[in-house]
C-alpha cells in the first residue's frame, strides 16, 4: 500500500468508488449525450490477493476485500466487485469506465486490481 499512509478498505473503497462514479458520469454526459445506447453489457472489478488465505495476512486481506463489497470468484482465487461505478443503464462503455477508474486507485494502493468486462 502506499508507503507510510496507513489507509483501511473503507478509504480505499470510498475514493475508489468516488473516481468511479465521476468516470460514468462524465462519460454519460459528455459522450453518451445522457442518453443510455448502444452496446450492452457487464463491468467489474478483479482483484488477486497477495498473501496466501491460509495465513493470517491472506484471512485479513479476504475479509478485508470482502468488507467492501468484493465477492469470491468462480476460481476462488480472485474476488470480484460489479460495477464499481454503480451505473443504472446498460451501455458496457460507461460501466467500463467505472470499473478502470475504481481499478486505477485499487493500483494505487498496491492492489493486483484489473478491470474486466464481457458484452451482453
């Protein structure tokens, strides 16, 4: 995490889903007209723990990650958060840009955080 800043998941999340919110808006006013179009779709955000789950850093960070509204993948060994952005429509555009801001300040922190999304 960023060095001698101690920050919890709750902060992380919290600016994370602020940077999130503000891409889909800004992408649904400024390039989508407000209008919700064309193609339709999901957006996500994945993040790879660092420490294993059997150990007690790995236990932390899993349930730490899941505090914040992560969930475990069909894998197992990632865990997921849907639509970081929270946008109500169905354009995979604006909802993609939720997901790489909110993906973006995950990063920041030290984070194995990817952006990810399928069509619909």
């Amino acid at each position: 995490r960023k060095r001698g800043i101690m920050t919890t998941y709750a902060e992380v999340h919290q600016e994370a889903t602020s940077k999130a919110t503000s891409a889909v808006d800004a992408f649904f006013n400024n390039v989508l007209k407000g209008e919700d179009q064309y193609a339709c779709g999901f957006a996500w955000v994945t993040v790879y723990p660092e420490n294993k789950g059997n150990t007690k850093l790995g236990k932390a960070e899993r349930s730490g990650l899941e505090s914040i509204g992560f969930k475990k993948d069909w894998t197992g060994k990632a865990w997921q958060l849907w639509n970081p952005g929270n946008y109500a429509g169905q354009n995979i555009d604006a909802k993609e840009e939720g997901a790489q801001a909110y993906a973006q300040v995950m990063k920041s922190y030290g984070f194995k955080a990817y952006a990810q999304s399928r069509l619909d």
